[in-house]
C-alpha cells in the first residue's frame, strides 16, 4: 500500500472497513509528516494526544461495524473553529490563550462521525486575507514551487494552512472557511479540491465571525469523492445558528455518477476580465470542452452586475467584520495591554487593539465602521446591499433559464510568492477574490477542482456555480470535470 498520509478519504475508509489498515496507524503516519513539514508552517497548534485517542476509539467502532464514513480519518481543523480545550485564536494575538470551554458544531459533527484531530491550521488573521500573510503564526507555505525556482510562494488564504497541509499530504482532509473565496482560491493555488456550501448548509456556531452574512465552512480535500464525502458529515440543522438550514443532508457521495448528459453549463461573458493571462483563458475555455464532450450543452450567458461584485463586498464584509470584531476587547478573553497609572476603559480598549490586531484587520475594521457610520450609511453600506440583490437576481435568471451549473476561472494567476504584493495597493491583493466573491455575495455553492497547469508548472482550478441547495449536482458535474482534466500532479518533496 501506497503511503498512508497520501491516501485519499474514500481509498482510507475503504481500507479501514477491510482491516487493512488501522486509524492509529494512519493518524501516525499523517503525525509523522506533519512533524518533518515544519517548513511548510500549515499546522500552528498540534495534538497528538487528542489524535491518537481519538484514533484508537474510531478503530474500536470500525471493529464494532458502526461506522461512518468518516469514522478514522485524520483531519487539520482550521483556526477559525473553536475546539473544546484546544487553543483557538484565529491567527490573531488578540486571542492569544484562548482555550474554548465549547467544540463548533462543525468540528463536533466530524469528531461525532469518528474523524481524528491531528491539529489546528495557520490561515490569514480572522480570515481577512487572500495570502497567508496576516496570520499572527508568520506565513504558511505552498508546497508547491516555479520550476527549479526557490521562491516561497503563497498556499493563498484565508484557508493556506488547510491548503498547503492536504496538498502536501500532511492529512487526509481539512476544514476550512469561505467568505469570499477563502476556499476555492487557496484550493486552486495548491492543485486540490475545495467546495463552499450554501450558504446555511454548515452551522457557523463556534466558528469565529468575521461577516456572518458570507461566512460559510466548507472540505478541503484530495479530490471530488473525498469533498462529497467529508461536506456531508460537515452539514445538517443546527439550532444554535439561527441561518442554519433545516433541510435534509443527502448522501452526496452516491449522487457522483459522472453523467452530466443534457446538463447546461453557462459561461458568463463578464468573467472574461481585461488583462486575463492567456494561460487562464486557455484553461477556461479547455474546461467547457471537456464538460461539452461529456455531453453538457455549453451555454453564453450575461450576470451584468459582477462589475459591482468587488466593490459591494468590500463595503459589506469590513462592515459586518467591523461589528463582529467590537467583542474583543481585553475585558472577558484573549489579549489584554498593559494600561499605565490613570488608564480607563477606553485607553484599555485602544492599546488592546492596538497591540492585538494586525494591520489587515485595522485597516478592514477602520472601513466598516466608516461605512456604517453616520452619513455614510446609505451611501455606501445601503447601496452596497442593494448591488448584493442585483447580484443574487443575475444568478436566480440564469438558472431559472434553464442553466444548472456555471463555469469560471477560479483565480486571476496561479500562486504568487510571499512578499510579491507586500508593496502593492491592498486592491490589487482584493482583486484575487474577483471570480469567487459573486458566489458568497448570492450565498450560492461553488467548487473549485484542479484542471491544468501553467508553464512554470503551478497548478491552476476551475470554478463551478451551482444551484441553492443543489451541491449533489454541483459535486457530479466537479466529479465529470476531474475525471475529463485527468489533473494528478503532486508538488515535488523539498520540506
């Protein structure tokens, strides 16, 4: 048998239920390279205690006959999810020694579904970043590398750590979280499968905020069977979120037939950005005829309103973040500052987040509270709002026409190297976000599966847009692409 931490969730709950390899097995050979990765710095808090009880029980209930799907398989757990007695900072200082007293419901439907805990993962501080850069851990790391070049390049983010770890093989699997693409773009940069659901599919309890209305938690995996696999065990009704969805949960696994024949695939003509890389245009365009020759009908289509996309984000999000983040303030949990002789709550307020925020996060918080503030309200976060309608209307129209997935680039590049963008203007870092933000803005589900390469030999995805509700479709036509891309590289050893 092939290494166990290069396995695959299907190939490993397959082994595990025919007795040729034991969860404590497995979750030591994912122990033992996360150990010789530290280069890679995707795991930032490790538990190897935790893993290997948690270990030993799921070979007991695989023994026993009662076991699901996920039941053994060793996970990375991204920073955002609060886990019971683990620390939880969401990369940031300011939630330096916070040890939850709660597990998120997410986390706590894997582990109740037998999943293994091998730790928690690096991600941009509070998930505000498209890079890996923000996070108070320093910089996680893309296995991957530009021919024989040396240069670090970025996993990308907010979810790098999670990327970098499965593409790395470091676990079988990892959560991560989605408000503008944090999923789908750090799958992308590190050639693995990353899908959001939508939007109320996943529980957001105990995932810490940063815009409620965008957030969603999502599987980070090898391939499309493992996404289906793991996103149902991630799912289902939760009474402590009040936008959670009380909708049944199907068994997504058995819905990837690969037969997309009569499927209609649209290709929105306003994806087809100035200044796009040929190597992109190319990638897009080899995705529809893939999809086309698997017997889908491709389909133009116009959502007129993208070009308002990144603008309407970036009033929301930093608004709805500047909200969220007004809890951290040195008085119940995390970092408090020192305060000299005199200091009152307000100086207590300032120095701590001053100390405990990082400049990305001061600088979105500075925007959201501008943007809602007196005067400016309606003119900016109001206007902002009612370009999210238009935007949720463009999609309702094209599906409503008959379209049952849409196809767009996933990222504007392939990986860029850490530091590339540290001088540039914050918006240039914001238009990495440009293909996946509309997704998040409509609370659709969208999947990001690797399809190609560039020249320098960096993996490059594919984006597709489903239906509200529809991820068993939207995961079939993904399984149809993998199968046609045939995309099985792996990024060289160098860590």
């Amino acid at each position: 048998m092939t290494e166990l931490n290069r396995l695959t969730i299907a190939d490993a709950r397959d082994a595990l239920r025919n007795g040729e390899v034991t969860s404590v097995e497995l979750t030591e050979a994912c122990l033992g390279a996360v150990e010789s990765a530290g280069a890679l710095n995707a795991f930032v808090h490790h538990t190897p205690d935790l893993a290997r009880q948690q270990a030993q029980a799921a070979d007991a209930r695989i023994q026993g006959g009662d076991a699901p799907a996920m039941c053994g398989i060793p996970l990375g757990i991204k920073d955002l999810f609060c886990t019971k007695g683990v620390p939880s900072q969401a990369a940031s200082r300011i939630l330096q020694g916070f040890l939850p007293e709660y597990e998120s419901t997410v986390s706590q439907n894997l582990f109740d579904a037998g999943a293994v805990m091998l730790g928690k993962l690096n991600m941009d501080e509070f998930a505000m970043g498209s890079s890996n850069e923000t996070s108070c851990y320093g910089n996680a790391v893309n296995p991957w590398r530009r021919g024989n070049d040396e240069a670090a390049l970025t996993p990308g983010g907010s979810s790098g750590g999670s990327a970098s770890a499965v593409a790395a093989d470091l676990c079988l699997g990892a959560t991560g979280t989605d408000t503008g693409g944090s999923i789908r773009q750090p799958a992308a940069f590190t050639g693995i499968t990353g899908i959001k659901p939508t939007y109320g599919r996943c529980s957001r309890w105990g995932v810490v905020a940063f815009a409620s209305s965008l957030d969603q938690a999502g599987p980070m995996t090898k391939t499309v069977r493992d996404a289906a696999i793991m996103l149902e065990a991630m799912c289902g009704h939760d009474p402590k979120d009040s936008t959670s969805a009380d909708i049944p949960v199907p068994d997504f696994e058995a819905l990837l037939t690969g037969d997309i024949r009569g499927k209609v695939i649209g290709i929105p003509k306003e994806y087809r950005m100035d200044g796009m890389p040929a190597e992109i245009e190319k990638l897009w365009s080899d995705g529809a005829a893939m999809l086309r020759d698997a017997g889908a009908e491709i389909r133009d289509i116009s959502l007129p309103h993208t070009k308002y996309a990144l603008p309407a984000y970036y009033v929301i999000a930093p608004a709805e973040a500047s909200s969220n983040l007004a809890r951290y303030d040195g008085v119940r949990y995390g970092h408090r500052a020192k305060l000299a002789q005199g200091d009152g709550i307000t100086e207590m307020y300032e120095k701590t987040r001053a100390e405990g925020f990082g400049s990305e996060v001061q600088r979105r918080v500075m925007v959201g509270t501008y943007v809602l503030s007196a005067g400016f309200y309606d003119a900016y976060y109001n206007r902002a709002r009612r370009v999210r309608a238009l935007i949720k209307r463009d999609f309702d129209e094209a599906f409503a026409a008959g379209v049952d997935a849409i196809l767009t680039p996933a990222t504007p590049s392939a990986a860029f190297g850490l530091g590339e963008m540290t001088e540039a203007d914050p918006v240039a870092m914001y238009l990495n976000d440009v293909f996946t933000v509309t997704v998040n803005l409509a609370g659709l589900p969208g999947i990001a599966v690797p399809t190609g390469m560039d020249a320098q030999g960096l993996p490059l995805g594919l984006q597709l847009i489903g239906r509200p509700w529809e991820e068993g479709d939207l995961l079939n036509t993904a399984y149809a692409l993998e199968q046609a891309a045939g995309f099985v590289a792996k990024p060289a050893k160098w860590w």
